[in-house]
C-alpha cells in the first residue's frame, strides 16, 4: 500500500477521473481516495489495510495536524505511525509486553520426529514454530530441505497442535507451495536485499519475519520493510540475527544495539535469533537473556531433537532441556522487566 498526498494538476486530473466515475472515497481499480482539509490522498492496496490505514490516519489527523501528510515520511517509520506495531497470534500480541520464544528445528527434517518436537514445545508454552524448508546451502550436496511437500507437512501438524509456524520462501514457486501451509513468510538474511521478491511477498496476506542482511545498514533494513509496507503488507516483524564483523569465534556477531536503533526509527516488532548470530549453542542462552534484557519483542532460536545428527546446523541447535532450562530463565527474568513468556 502507497499513500501519498497529491496536490495541482495530479490532484485535478484523479478528482475529475473520480467524480467522472462518481468517488470520492471510492473504489477504483486497486485504489482508493481520500479528501481531507484541502489535500486528497491516494491509497491503493488491498481492501482492509486500505481501510485500516484510513482509520488510522483519521485518529493522526485528530492528533497530529495532518503530520503524516509529508510523503517523505517511510510508512516504516515512526514520524509516520508513532504508535508501536503489533501482531496478533491467536490472543497474543507480539509487540506487546508478551515476550516471544519462536522456536523450532532449522529444517524440517522427518514428519513423526518433529511432530514429537512441537509437543515437547508446545509444553514450554511455545505457540510460534520455526522450520525451514527450502534450505539454501553452500554446498548443492548438502540437504536442502523437503522443499514444497514439506510446507504442507508443517502447516499440517502445526494446525492439528493449534500452533503457527513460520518458514522462510526464497522466490514465487516457494510462495505460492508455502501459502496455504505457512503463517508467516521469513525472508531469509540473504534475501533482505531481493526487493524484487519483496514486493511479490507483499501481495500475499501474511505476516512477514524480515530478517536483517549480513551485512546491511538500519537504513537499508528499514527499507526493506518499507518495500512490504509499501507493497500492502503490514505485518513486519523485524529480526536481527547477526552481522559480519571482524570478531572470528562464532558465526556473526549479534547487534543488540539494533534494538535500540530500530525502536527509534520504526513501529515495527523487532525479534532476535542468537541461534545464526552465535552459530554456537552455548552462547544462545546469555544472548537470548540479552535480548530479552535489551528490548526485544521476542527470539527466534533452533531447537533439535539430536543436534549431532540434524542434517542442518546443529552446533547451534539446542536439546530440549536445554530449551527448557533456557525457557525457566527467560520466565524469571521477564517477571523482573514487568514482562511475560509466550
Ligand atoms: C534461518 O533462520 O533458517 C536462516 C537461514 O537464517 P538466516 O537467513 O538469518 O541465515
Ligand atoms: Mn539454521
């Protein structure tokens, strides 16, 4: 969705297009106008966030003078919404006070196996579900997941759990097999620059784990977001999961202070995943307690029923009882920030 205030000779020429088709806050085509004081807007996208934005907009215009009005402003950022995201799941909001624990295998490897997982998580309170199933791998020899029969697969035993599930899609064949199946649609780090996959992302309605490039910048991460934003999609949830740095123990290096820099910039979610910062299971725990302490709407971390035999990185996959272990201290420390686990 795009909003943009349009003024002169654009403004003339949509006003008599609309009137000649009798709108004024009307349907044309995938686009929709809005007059107010003086100015019109244009706002196109899909049908309830067209309506939603326009509510929301109403409630800025009471509060703010029309401060929105400056089309400069990202739809990301917060000059343009300062009211902070969030994003239901079932009852629970992820952007509220809830604390999130997504978690889940790297890849979904075997049908009975992980079904067996989710139950053990299910248990700890987890609702969100991680699993990959298209595995983009260094090496083509390496297992590159159950691809398409494998979203089914997740959905499917998600659904008979009552749980969601979230699995990354790399290009349009994965997203029209993951629509059906999947909750929310992550966007892997190596893809958060593919704004020509973004903007096909954005026609789906889902939600939306945009994780953070290796390598890339706040700004080149908030447009990204922008790019679903602007495409009709709403439901961003942000992730840092490690960057590149000179430091040469570990996978990346996981950026907290993202956390303070994003909150500062957007009304988007941010979660983080230590599991691909760290590429160590050891180190996941105190960064997971890190994030949580920092700010974090929730984590992401990898979990495996027997990390020395996961086809995909099991350095960095915890057992369950360390899961379960990690998941006690979370509860404890949350209690302390006036937060709660889910
Ligand atoms: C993943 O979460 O499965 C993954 C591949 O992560 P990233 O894109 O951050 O490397
Ligand atoms: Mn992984």
């Amino acid at each position: 969705m795009w909003l943009a205030p349009l003024k002169g000779e654009e403004r003339e020429k949509l006003a008599a297009q609309m009137s000649a088709e009798n709108a004024s806050l009307q349907k044309r085509k995938d686009t929709w106008l809005w007059e107010s004081r003086g100015q019109a807007y244009l706002v196109s996208g899909h049908k309830e966030r067209a309506v939603e934005l326009l509510q929301k907009m109403r409630m800025h215009t009471a509060m703010k003078q029309l401060s929105c009005s400056n089309s400069k402003d990202l739809l990301a950022s917060k000059r343009y919404l300062e009211e902070k995201r969030e994003i239901a799941f079932g009852k629970k909001l992820l952007g509220s006070r809830d604390f999130f624990v997504i978690a889940g295998p790297c890849a979904l490897e075997e049908a009975s196996s992980f079904a067996q997982q989710l139950k053990q998580l299910k248990r700890q309170g987890v609702r969100l579900v991680r699993a990959g199933c298209y595995k983009p791998r260094t090496s083509p020899y390496s297992f590159t997941g159950l691809e398409g029969k494998g979203y089914e697969l997740l959905g499917k035993i998600c659904r008979e759990e009552g749980m969601f599930c979230v699995s990354e899609v790399l290009d349009e064949r994965s997203l029209e097999e993951a629509a059906a199946f999947v909750d929310v649609f992550q966007i892997g780090a190596r893809n958060m620059h593919n704004h020509s996959l973004l903007k096909k992302v954005a026609r789906y309605e889902k939600k939306v784990l945009l994780k953070r490039g290796l390598c890339a910048t706040y700004q080149e991460w908030l447009l990204s977001a922008e790019c679903l934003l602007n495409g009709g999609c709403f439901d961003v949830i942000l992730c840092e999961r490690g960057i590149r740095s000179f430091c040469d123990e570990g996978r990346f290096t996981l950026d907290l202070q993202a956390l303070c820099a994003m909150r500062e910039k957007t009304h988007l979610p941010i979660i983080v995943d230590p599991s691909h910062a760290c590429g160590k299971s050891a180190w996941v725990p105190s960064m997971a307690k890190a994030a949580l302490a920092a700010g974090a709407d929730g984590i992401m971390v990898e979990v495996h029923p027997d990390p020395a035999s996961a086809r995909c990185d099991g350095d960095q996959a915890l057992t369950i009882q360390q899961f379960e272990k990690m998941h006690q201290d979370l509860g404890s420390l949350a209690t302390a920030l006036g937060r709660s686990i889910c």
